[in-house]
C-alpha cells in the first residue's frame, strides 16, 4: 500500500504530461539519501562489504574505477530504494533517477580534478570522492554520498582531502583473475565463519563490520581510527 501518490518526474517530463518542479526536488533528494544509506551499509556490513570491495580493490584511480563493479553490485541495492516507491514515485522514475545518480558519479574517479570550493558543501566531487577511496586510516569509511555531500556531513561521515590519499584496500587481493577478484573477499568470509564458535558469531561474520573478529585478532575502522588518533597526540 502507498502513502502517497506523486506526480510524474523524469516521466512526465517523456510524456509532455504536467511538470511539478516539486516533484523533481523530492526525487532527486531522496533518491540520493536511499543511496547514501545504501552505500554507507555496503561498507559497515561484511557480507555487502563482499561485493562492494571490487569496486575499491583498484590501487590506480581513474575513470575505469567507475566502472570496476562486483558481478553482484546491483542485486541488494534495489531494497533501499522501496522508500521511494511507497512515497509514491513510479518505478520508471526511480529507475531514471538512479541511472542520473550513477551516470553523475562518472566524473568523481579521476585524479586531475582539484578542489572546488563554492560546490564542496552541497556537492560530491571528485576531491571528496577520492578520500572514499583512500585506504589511508583516516579516510576509511568516510563521503559516502552519490551527488551531493550533505548527508555526510548531517551524519558525521565526511572528510576533506588533506593528506596524499593511497589507493586500494587494506588487505589487497592480489590477483588479475576476474572470478577471484569477485569471490575471494566471501571465501575469506566463509573461512571465519567456519572457525567460529557458536551460532551467534558465525552469524555476526556475516552481517557486522569487517574487520570484527570474535577472538578479536582483526581489528575494524574504527578501532584502527582510534589508534590512529591517539598516536597522533
């Protein structure tokens, strides 16, 4: 059952039906809020983190990058959009608006582009796109938004570029093959689950941060941020 029913969009604007400017904010806005909480869960979630590191496993940054997804990329993220379709908005919309979403995050995966300050509040660029793939400490896990930067900053996941950013992830996988590249991070998965002692942790290596270990011989982002910054003082 729908909450509500919105005008067309990106159809309307097809079909020669009634535009409603309106209409257009609400989508493009919380579109790219269903993908923030898409993207940022991809990196807090070991399981999703599996399909997500193809994509962070370059240690080159360009705008092949961009195109550098898991065979899986795409099968979860459509649950995260279902907001989207109970305020109403037609499916061709939320399609559309998803493909302008991806289509603008083109341009972030490139190393040439330097700062650009007027938009950096509002927008992500492509400086703030590189600290998202910087396997640097302070960088991990941080500006995860898709057009704009805003929600990164409301919850406190944003980071500006300052430091030299080094590429790739900590743990590469070192390997050309492309099934490997795909699969490699969920049989390292599976090889802790197998260790695991009960239930309750087999589970939690599944769907908590990576890095989580039950006997505590790996160590998350945020522990490894909190070392970081007391070594730092």
């Amino acid at each position: 059952m729908l909450f509500f029913e919105m005008p067309g969009a990106w159809s309307a604007l097809i079909k020669g039906e009634k535009l409603y400017w309106w209409a257009f904010l609400i989508l493009i806005f919380t579109d790219d809020f269903c993908y923030y909480w898409f993207h940022r869960i991809s990196h807090v979630s070991r399981f999703l983190w599996c399909i997500h590191e193809v994509h962070h496993s370059s240690k080159q940054y360009n705008l092949t990058v961009f195109l550098r997804a898991s065979f899986l990329d795409y099968v979860p993220q459509g649950l995260f959009y279902i907001p989207l379709f109970l305020l109403g908005f037609k499916l061709e919309d939320i399609f559309f608006q998803m493909a302008i979403n991806f289509t603008y995050q083109f341009w972030l995966h490139t190393k040439y582009t330097g700062r650009i300050y007027l938009l950096e509040n509002i927008f992500n660029t492509a400086s703030h796109h590189r600290v998202h793939h910087a396997k640097n400490i302070q960088y991990l896990d941080k500006n995860y938004g898709g057009i704009f930067i805003i929600w990164d900053i409301l919850f406190k996941t944003f980071e500006r570029e300052k430091e030299k950013v080094e590429y790739g992830v900590l743990h590469d996988i070192k390997t050309d093959n492309v099934f490997k590249l795909n699969f490699e991070a969920f049989k390292i998965m599976f090889q802790d689950i197998n260790k695991a002692k009960g239930i309750k942790n087999k589970f939690l290596y599944f769907v908590y941060v990576p890095g989580w270990s039950h006997d505590g011989r790996t160590k998350t982002t945020k522990q490894l941020q909190k070392e970081y910054y007391n070594n730092k003082i």
